[in-house]
C-alpha cells in the first residue's frame, strides 16, 4: 500500500501528493520500515565524500539510461537523494514516468540528513557538484567583465552567455555544466557505478508487483 502521508508533510486528503520527506521522517523511517529504499543519485565523487549509511548510489546520468530497468526492481517506498533536491526531483520525474508514482524527495539533501543527526558515512572529502558548478560559472562571468574590459568588448559576450545558460538550466532544470564538470577527472570515484554494480545491485524481493502498483 502506498505510505501514508506524515506529520511533516503537512499534506491533506484533498491535497495532491506530496513528494518532500524531512530528515526527520527518513530518520524514523529507517527504524519502521524494512521496504525502504534510499537513492542517491548524486556522482560517485559525491556519494563516496559523504552518504546516508544504507543508501545506494546510483548516478543520475546511470538513472536516466535505465530507467525502466531500475523502477522495474523498486518497492512502494523509495527516496531519492542528492545535494540539495534538484537532481532528485529529476530522478523522481523520471522514475515517475516508469511508473513509480510514490518515490521521495529527501528535503536538504544528504547535507540536511547529517545536519538533522542522521546517520551517514564520510571519506574523502571533495567539493560537492553544485559548489563547482558556482565556482565555475562565477569564475567564467568575471572572466567575460575584466577581458572586456581589459582586452575586447566583445569578451563580454561571456558572461551574457553564462546568464542565459543558467536561466535556461533553471528553467529546464537541467545542468549541462553541471554533467560536463561531473565528468572531470578530480570528480571521479575509484570504481564508479555501471549497470550491473548499481542498477543489478537491488534485490528481486523488491521488485514492484502488480499489486503494489495497483495501491
């Protein structure tokens, strides 16, 4: 059956369905539900500087190319994890349209979990994505405005093509620099996820019956 909707939710029957889970719940989630599956779909870089202890990783990238696959092993309580929600409210878009009508959003992110006294895993620490992607495009409009100044005007061309990018990204909500800085050597894991060690890696038991998806 689908879970009932909680406190911090805040949600009423008549109201549409409610995708945000606060750390708290996942915390008391994580003692009352043996069928909970947590998502972290942040990069393998990400996931290995710091995670929720008994969260899986799977790369949004590694999501989107096997989506069905994926929501075809998925149980009736999945939350989706990354730095902030953004990536996951991709994930739980995506997977929504696989037929995982149900999944979470953990509100916070990894971050807002350790912060509310969840357990999670730390090593070795790295910058997360999303602070690389400010660094990046800040880096690249300061850039555009000293050469305009100081060698070409036509340099300011940059920074007005970093402005329209990242309003199109939050309008799409969608990262391409976000996947081009992903793919960077210092943003690579030791062993980074495939198919068969993150997709393969949840068990048949959890896999969505027609029952389940019927509730």
């Amino acid at each position: 059956m689908t879970p009932s909707p909680d406190s911090s939710a805040n949600a009423s029957p008549a109201a549409p369905a409610v995708t945000s889970l606060a750390p708290e719940t996942l915390r008391s989630w994580f003692q009352e539900h043996q069928d909970l599956i947590v998502i972290d779909v942040r990069s393998a870089a990400e996931f290995e500087n710091m995670h929720i202890r008994g969260s899986y990783n799977v790369p949004l990238p590694l999501l989107s190319e096997h989506t069905e696959e994926l929501a075809a092993r998925l149980g009736s309580r999945v939350v989706l994890v990354c730095q902030s929600g953004a990536r996951a409210e991709q994930a739980r878009q995506r997977l929504g349209g696989a037929g995982i009508g149900n999944a979470y959003v953990l509100a916070g992110g990894a971050p807002g979990f350790a912060e509310a006294g969840g357990d999670v895993v730390r090593g070795k620490s790295r910058w997360d994505l999303e602070r690389q992607v400010r660094l990046a495009a800040g880096s690249l409009v300061v850039l555009g405005l000293a050469g305009g100044k100081f060698v070409s005007p036509k340099i300011r061309l940059l920074a007005g093509v970093i402005g329209a990018g990242l309003t199109f990204s939050a309008a799409t909500n969608t990262c391409a620099m976000g996947q081009a800085i992903s793919a960077m050597p210092w943003n690579k894991a030791a062993e980074e996820p495939t198919r068969e060690s993150a997709i393969l890696q949840f068990p048949v038991a959890a896999a969505v019956t027609p029952e389940s998806k019927a509730s």
